[in-house]
C-alpha cells in the first residue's frame, strides 16, 4: 500500500520540475527555491513511494473492537516488538472456512514474523465460534502449544463465553505480554513462517458463565491481613472465582459482580502471591485499614490493601484498582491521589515523578 502522502508529493515534485524546464525554455529565470522544493518533493515522495508497506496489525473485518481496544492493542503491539522484538498479528471475522490453513496461509502471505519467524497470529471466526492462535517457529520455544491451549481455554474464551469477546482478546493480548517478560533465554533456531504451531479450539461465543464457587475460605475467627491475604492466595490455588467470597470487601464483591475472573489470572495471581513475601504489615492508628508491603526490591509484588468490615479484615481490591499501577516490566507504581485513607502505608518512602518508589 503506497502512503497517499508521499504518493502525492512525488506528483507534485514532478509537477514542479516540469513547470521549471518550461520556464527555463521559455527563457526566464527559474528560482532557486523553486528547484529545491522540487527535488525535495520528488525525493521524499520516492521514498515514501518505495518504502515499506503499512502494516495492518489489527484486522477487525467485523468492527467487533471499540476505539479503547483498538488503542489498548496498539499498545501492547508496540511494547511487543520493541521489547521482544514479537510481530503480533488480530484477525477478526466471519466464515474463514478452515481457521488452520487460514492462519498458516495469512501468516506466509503477510510475512508475519519476518525471516525469522518471530510472529504471533490470534485469528478469531465469529461464525465458526473458532479461535487459533498461530506461533512462528521461531517463537515455538516461548509459546509452546501447551500454553497456547492454556491461553484459549483459561483466559480467552472464559470472557468469550460471557459475549465479551474485546476483553477476551485484550485479556489474552496481556497474558501473552506477561509470557514474553517472563521467559528467558536461548530460543529454537528460528525457520521463517509458521508450520502450524499453535492450537485451535472452539470460542464458547455466548455460553455463559460457569457456576461460581462456593463462597467460603477458611480464615481463622479474629485473623490478621497477612491471614486473609494467605486466604486469597489459597482461593486463587483453587480457582475459586466466587465474587462474594467472604475475605473481600463489600465494594470489592460488588467491583468483581460484572468481572470474568478466568483460571488463567487466578493463576498468575497465585503464583504472584506465592512468590511474593510480606515484609511489612501496617495499620492505621484507628486500627481500621492495613498495608501489606513486600520488599521494596521485589519490584513484581504490589502492596495489598484491607479494611475492617463487621470486625474481620477484608481485602480492598477496589481501592487498589484506582491507586496500583502496573509499568511495561509489571513493576508496580501508585497514582498517590488515588491512596485515600491508605496513604499512611506509604510514609518514608520516596517515589519518582512516576510514582514508583525509589529502592534505597
């Protein structure tokens, strides 16, 4: 596809140097300027002309996505190939007949990964209620077909099946981010295309949502915020997507009332839990509000808010939400105006203009 820009600036180049061999033909001084601007124009519109394709990295044939998920996938595009250095591809459509040889074929045909094969194609067919995601060879190592398997059938068509199929791709787009931070190391020798890598299973499109669990954690009567918050991990272990259990907030349970909590997050959420030790408990004066701190060094293990509700401590992950933010390498940072009654488990530390805090 040529940019209508540098398309038109070639045109106008050549309309210009034209213009100057008439004017010169008809012996009268050509301006200096004048002849600047042409080559100039015929230059960058040559340029522009000959250079590469736009790259179309989101292919919504359906407009199935908002303008908020289209921005939130460009970014996660972005901090894909520039960090990983991933080309990661979203086809969305109707009647793609058979989605394995689609995603094979778009992948060959639009050089999807490059010569090394480092591309990633989530290819979503509406009508089929059919969802693959295509791995080159080159990312076969970091994306292997059990997490792709994993990836379809605990994040993604858990939202799915709720008809929030945006969400479903952007919750996958996320956990495929957070599968590209974590591993490490030598990857296979890279083969360019894709040979078929990946796995395709069906999108549960308008299933609904499972039965939630039972409501209940074992707490101990009168337990501390690091009781609870070992509670929550033990719920996450387990799956437990109950969004009334009894160790959260009222204004967590009625934050998690409308939310797909998939067995994906909950188990990144107890891995995260399980690697992430609490090196300070505090509390307010009024003995109301605590705050659970990791080592500031554990840039990966945000803090845990609790409040006292009917004399039991309950996680607040309503408030954590607004005030807990999460940079391009997961390290955590505060919107400090966000903090309300918890900023007092922040005094003595020092963050940056960004809010994250300044490890001594």
């Amino acid at each position: 596809m040529i940019d209508l820009p540098g398309a038109n600036g070639l045109l106008v180049g050549l309309g210009l140097l034209l213009l100057s061999w008439l004017l010169v033909r008809l012996g009268l001084r050509l301006p200096g300027w004048l002849a600047v601007l042409a080559g100039v124009l015929v230059v960058g519109g040559l340029w522009w002309a000959g250079g590469p394709e736009r790259v179309e990295r989101v292919e919504d044939r359906i407009d199935l996505l908002d303008e908020a998920a289209r921005q939130r996938l460009a970014a996660y595009h972005a901090l894909l190939a520039a960090d990983h250095d991933i080309d990661y591809r979203v086809v969305i459509d109707r009647e793609l007949g058979d989605l394995d040889r689609f995603a094979v074929d778009y992948v060959r045909r639009h050089g999807v990964g490059g010569d090394r094969g480092r591309g990633l194609l989530l290819a979503l067919d509406v009508s089929a209620d059919q969802v693959r995601l295509e791995v080159g060879h080159g990312l076969e190592g970091q994306f292997v077909d059990a997490f792709v398997a994993y990836l379809e059938a605990r994040q993604m068509t858990e939202f799915f099946a709720v008809g929030r199929v945006a969400d479903g791709i952007l919750a996958s787009t996320e956990l495929i981010v957070a599968q590209a931070q974590q591993v490490e190391g030598e990857l296979v020798p890279a083969i360019a295309g894709s040979g078929g890598a990946g796995a395709r299973l069906p999108a549960r499109l308008g299933e609904g949502r499972a039965v939630p669990r039972d409501a209940q954690v074992a707490v101990d009567k009168g337990g501390s915020p690091r009781d609870v918050l070992a509670a929550y991990r033990r719920a996450m272990v387990v799956r437990n997507d109950n969004p009334e259990l009894a160790i959260y907030s009222h204004g967590t349970r009625d934050m998690l009332a409308d939310w797909v909590m998939t067995p994906a997050q909950m188990d990144n959420m107890a891995r995260s839990l399980a690697g992430c030790p609490v090196a300070r408990e505090l509390t307010d004066t009024r003995e109301r509000r605590a705050v659970l701190l990791a080592p500031l060094a554990e840039r990966q293990c945000p803090p845990y808010f609790l409040v006292q509700e009917k004399g039991a401590w309950r996680l607040d992950l309503a408030t954590m939400m607004q005030a807990v933010r999460f940079g391009r390498d997961n390290s955590w940072r505060l919107e400090r105006e966000a903090l309300g009654p918890y900023g007092f488990g922040f005094a003595g530390i020092r963050f940056d203009s960004q809010g994250y805090p300044r490890t001594p």
